[in-house]
C-alpha cells in the first residue's frame, strides 16, 4: 500500500479574535436597546440583520479552519478504521472461542457435581431407610416388651427392652450418618490466567411491551414534534396536547 501523507497547515486565529471583538461590542450594544415605537421596531430589525451577517460571516471563518481539520481527522479515521475493525474482529473471536471452552468445561463441572450429588442423595435414603428399619425393630420390641410385662414374663420382657435400646441406638446411629453424608464440591476445571477474567453481564429484553410498567416507557417525541408540525393540531393523539410558539425569524 502506497504510503498517505496526511497534512495540516498551521491556522491563523487573528480573523477570529477581531470577530470575536465584534461579537462582544454588539452584544453590549443590544442590551442597552429599547422597543418602545414603530421606529424603534424597525432600527432594531436592521441591527439583528446585522448580527445575523456577522454570525454568518463567523461561521465562514470558522469553516475555514475546520473543514481542513476535519478532512485531516477522516482521513486519520479511515487509515486506522480497517485494522481497527480486523482487530476487534479477531478479539471477538478469541473471546467467543475462550467462553466456549469455560461454558463447556463448566457444563462438564456440572453434570460431574450432580452425579456426586445424586450418589449422596443414594446413600441418604439408604442410611434413612436403615434408620426406618431399626425404628420399626425399636418399636416391635418395645411392643413385645409391653406385652411380655403384661402376661407376667419378666425375663423376657428384660430381653425385649433391651433388643428395643439396641434397636435405638442402630436408629440413631443411622440418623448421625445420614447427616455427614455430603457431596464433594467439583473445583473449577480451569486454572486462573492472569489478565483475564469473565464476568455476567446482564441485559433487558422486552418481550411483552404491554405489560410494561408505565416508568419504563419512553414517549416518542420526534415523531410527535413532527405529527405537531404536520398536522398543526388537527390529528388528537390521546395524552398529548399540540402547542405552538411564536418564533421571531430573520434573513
């Protein structure tokens, strides 16, 4: 590519600093003004013409120093704007490349800790069903025990409240293990590197507008200015009112 020199001659700001003379003498001029006759009216009209010249003739002078610059400034913009675009293009696809690793290496972290978790819940109900078990002993021998006591036979109603103390200190056993079994925490499947780091971002996607709380919806006001404009209040847009204002306009 063949090489683009890029030039900007140096400005002269003595034009702009006598204008901006003028401008500040006019405005004291036209403050100590006064409309009080037709005379007065029209003098008036003639002074605003006037400031109205020198502005444009300001905006003249102004262009002349910006049009070069701002030519200067696109054509900067435009040699940097390609590799700018090709390297935003390639940091996208390294980032999307770099997520898709981390969603899947972390899908694959998840279904490892619901596998885990699942077996810990497996050996939950099973230590809950042998406390079940053991509950069911305690109370048939407590049973047997009451029924034994009843019928006189005191030996073995000793056995029977004994095998009832055996049974609930298995039940209890089986409560406390239940309760220490927990599933190991998966640790993350990728190590930190330094300078990067991945972060939620979290975004609003209306998908129902008319359930929309009223705060959250912005009237269109350029198309209202403009329907304004158009119609000059002969169309009614319920909640709103078309207004009007004098303008004073010269040349």
């Amino acid at each position: 590519m063949e090489n683009a020199i890029i030039e900007v001659k140096p400005i002269s700001t003595k034009e702009v600093e006598i204008r901006s003379d003028e401008a500040q003498n006019s405005l004291v001029m036209v403050q100590a003004i006064k409309v009080k006759t037709q005379e007065d009216y029209k003098n008036t009209a003639g002074i605003l013409s006037e400031i109205k010249g020198k502005a444009n003739e300001l905006e003249a002078e102004r262009k002349k120093i910006t049009i070069p610059i701002d030519a200067a400034k696109n054509a900067v913009q435009a040699l940097f704007r390609k590799p700018k675009e090709i390297l935003a293009e390639a940091e996208r696809i390294v980032k999307g490349k770099l997520l898709g690793y981390e969603q899947e290496q972390e899908k694959i972290r998840i279904e490892a800790q619901r596998k885990l978790d699942e077996e810990a819940e497996k050996e939950r109900q099973r230590k809950q069903k042998q406390e079940d078990e053991w509950r069911a002993k305690e109370q048939a021998n407590r049973d047997e025990y009451e029924k034994l006591l009843a019928e006189g036979n005191a030996k073995e109603a000793e056995k029977a409240r004994l095998a009832a103390e055996k049974a609930a200190e298995k039940a209890e056993e089986r409560a406390e293990q239940k309760e220490d079994v927990e599933a190991p925490v998966v640790a993350a499947r990728i190590e930190k590197v330094k300078g990067l780091s991945t972060r939620k971002e979290w975004y609003a996607e209306v998908v129902d507008f008319t359930a929309l709380p009223n705060e959250y919806k912005i009237a269109n006001e350029t198309m209202l200015n403009k329907m304004a404009k158009a119609t000059k209040d002969a169309v009614k847009v319920p909640g709103v009112v078309f207004k009007s204002r004098d303008v004073m306009a010269s040349r």
